[in-house]
C-alpha cells in the first residue's frame, strides 16, 4: 500500500470547506490528519467531515506545525497572515499550498519564496483557474506557438454586483484590497501564465470606492454596510512589460457593467488570437481570410488517459501531490505568484500616488 502524505490544513473557513478539503478527500494518496482554526468548532466540524480517524484539532497553527508526521499543510488564512504561517510552516519541514494571494504585501510575497529556496521545501498558490479545462487547452496552444508572440492582453475578473459580504472581505486590514486582490489576482496570474511573461515595466492603476457607497444595494449576497467597506469596489490599470507588451486589467465587485466574467483573458498575437468570451475562441488568418473557431470542451474538466476527469480543484490538488511525490516544480511557482502580488501592489500604490509605477 502507498503511504499517503499527511495533511494540515491551517484555516477552516469557507475556502477550505468549498474547494481544499473536498478536493483533497478525493487523492487517495492524501489524508487530512490535523485541523486548525482560531474558531475551534469550525476546526472540529472540519476534522469531523474530513479528518482521519485519528485527526487532532488545534486553535493555534504552531501546535499543528510541531507535529512532525505531516509533510504537507494547507494555508486558507486572510491574506495578512498567509507570509508567516506559510514560512513558519516551510521552516517546520512541511510542504505548502497557500491560498491565492499569495501574500497582503509584496514584500512578505517576497519573503515567502526566500523561505522556499532557503529550506528546500516546496511551496505553491492557489490559483486553480489555470486547472481549468480551457485554461488548460489554451496553455497548449499558447507553448506550440499558434498564437505567435503576444503582445496585447487583457485581464477580466468584473461583476455586476456580487460583493462577498460575510468574513473578512471587506476589510482592508486584513486582506489587502477588495476585488483586486480577490479575483482581479486570478485573472492576471491566468495571463501572465499565457504569455509567459514576469517582467513588468511600469503599472498605471486607479482602484474607486464608488458603489461601496450606497446602502441598501442590490447585491448576490445582500446588501452591504458602507461603513464596513473599507476597500475598493473596482480597481483597473494598464500593465507594460519589459518587452512592450501591455495588459489592460479590470477588476470589480461591483460596477454598472452587464459584459462580465471572472479569470478570464484575452489574448492577442502576432499569429492569432484568442478569448474566453463565449466558451474558448481562437480567431486568426488563413489562406488571405479571417476565421473565428469555437473549442468544444468538456466544463470544467480535463480528461484522462483513463477517461476520467477532474474539476479544477481536483486536478490542482492531484498535481500538487505528484509534484511532491516527483521531486518537480509546481505548475504554480512561488516567483510566478510573487510577480502577480507586485503588480497588484504597485495597482495600488498607483490609484494611492497618482503616478505610474516602474519596476526595477
């Protein structure tokens, strides 16, 4: 029998209950043997619905971090504290999935992939949308070159009104930023993975506090208190890299806009272009005329060999623990991760300044 790796997870919120803990039950080489969260009950009902039968149950992530039978441990923690609980955890000796952003701040992002090349343990974020199905055929197409080299882009992470009102979402304190750092992170990671492009230039950002405004807003989630809206409702900016290429990125909770959609991208290349508009479109020239071709693919899955398929947390999970088990590098690495949080940072500074912010 294959020995399984043994899990923590550090935080047992609506992130780890919706996508770490049910994706991770489903790897039968993974157990998940110690539950921690400043809310003990929330740690006990996780342990109870995923644990081992031997799961143990800590309200400080230092305890779980002394147990040295677990490899590996899950960070789903507000972003203020995802930097020292995953760099405690990497100089325990554990491996670490951290859930995206990978930090509030760049610096401490920074931080984090220090520890990593200074322990020599693995460490990832959570960016499941590149597991996706389309993402993935798109990742394809993008390395064998079809769509030549890209030089313009865009980053689509915008709703018309579905603020997350519950946890710490609005709080700036502890997250960061809103929508931003929230989903914004998503759909830049997914395009800067396409391009294969780290090397930004100069970022020109706005972030508004517009909508955030109003009380009694129609909102998916109900209406939220003004007061407590302490971060922006829509951030934008234009991203030049190195090379000349540009990102234009838009992001919102909640703005009067009826074109929306979340970790999305749009790519265009001197071969081809491509849109996660309607389903995945590639669009290019042949033979002097212009085609526009609709990829059929199954939702939100990747097939297998054996013809089954993953959601992408599933698939995210899977190569997660193969990666550990091959000795080989995560399809998120922390430096991609890094680079993600100092643009969103510099967004920030940007809207806060006034002034367009150059990179090194």
């Amino acid at each position: 029998m294959t020995q399984k790796h043994r899990i923590g997870i550090i935080g047992c919120g609506g992130i780890a209950f919706g996508k770490h803990m049910p994706a991770l039950q489903k790897q039968p080489n993974a157990e998940m043997v110690a539950f921690c969260d400043i809310d003990e009950a929330r740690a006990r009902e996780a342990s109870e619905k995923f644990g081992s039968s031997d799961a143990r149950v800590y309200t400080h992530y230092m305890e779980l971090l002394s147990d040295s039978s677990l490899d590996i441990v899950h960070v789903c923690t507000p972003n203020d504290s995802h930097a020292d609980i995953s760099i405690a955890a990497l100089e325990a000796g554990k491996h670490v999935m951290c859930e995206k952003p990978m930090a509030k701040t760049a610096a401490d992002a920074r931080r984090m992939v220090e520890a990593a090349k200074r322990t020599g343990k693995k460490l990832t974020i959570g960016y499941q949308n590149r597991f996706r199905s389309d993402s993935q055929y798109l990742k394809s197409l993008c390395e064998e070159g079809v769509l030549g080299e890209i030089y313009y882009a865009k980053a689509h992470a915008i709703r018309r009104r579905a603020v997350p009102t519950w946890g710490v979402f609005l709080d700036e304190e502890k997250q960061g930023g809103g929508p931003l750092i929230d989903i914004g992170t998503h759909a830049l990671d997914l395009t800067l993975w396409m391009m294969d492009n780290y090397k930004p230039k100069v970022v020109l950002g706005t972030a508004f506090h517009k909508l955030s405004k109003k009380a009694n807003a129609a909102n998916a989630w109900g209406s939220w208190d003004p007061e407590k809206f302490t971060v922006e409702d829509s951030a934008m900016a234009m991203i030049t890299m190195q090379n000349g290429a540009t990102i234009m990125l838009e992001s919102s909770w909640a703005i009067n806009m009826l074109h929306t959609g979340e970790a999305k991208t749009t790519l265009c290349g001197t071969e081809g272009g491509a849109d996660m508009e309607d389903g995945l479109r590639i669009n290019g020239e042949k033979n002097s005329k212009l085609f526009t071709n609709r990829i059929e693919l199954e939702a939100g899955g990747v097939d297998f060999y054996d013809g089954s398929k993953d959601d992408p947390a599933e698939l995210e999970a899977r190569l997660w623990l193969q990666a550990i088990e091959q000795d080989s590098e995560p399809l998120v690495t922390p430096e991609q991760a890094c680079v993600v949080s100092e643009i969103l940072e510099a967004v920030y500074e940007s809207s806060k300044t006034g002034k367009a912010i150059y990179f090194d």
